[in-house]
C-alpha cells in the first residue's frame, strides 16, 4: 500500500483500490482450478506410467 505523507492512512486512487470480495472469488477460483489441475495432471502421469510398463511387459 502506498502511504500518503499528510495523515491519511492510505492515499485514496480509484485505480489502485481492489475490492476484496473479487479478490477471495478469484483466490478461491485459483485454488479450485489448482486442485483441478493437479489432478488430471496426476491421473495422466499415471496414465502414461502404466502405459509403459504395459508395453514393455510384451516386449520381453
């Protein structure tokens, strides 16, 4: 936050104010697509993993 040098306790900018209730929402839609993220992530890593070593069994 900047401070404003004549008392104030924050200087007043309509640019620079952020509404709170749209920064939970998107903190809130970060954390869920994360999480969505995270998972086909893990899903195709196994995926691809098992794929592998399905291939390489009849390979022997």
């Amino acid at each position: 936050m900047i401070r404003h040098r004549y008392g104030d306790r924050y200087l007043h900018n309509g640019a620079l104010e952020i509404g709170f209730r749209g920064l939970e929402l998107s903190e809130d839609l970060l954390l869920i697509g994360h999480f969505i993220f995270d998972f086909i992530f893990t899903m195709y890593v196994f995926i691809k993993i098992s794929s592998l070593n399905w291939k390489s069994n009849f390979d022997k």
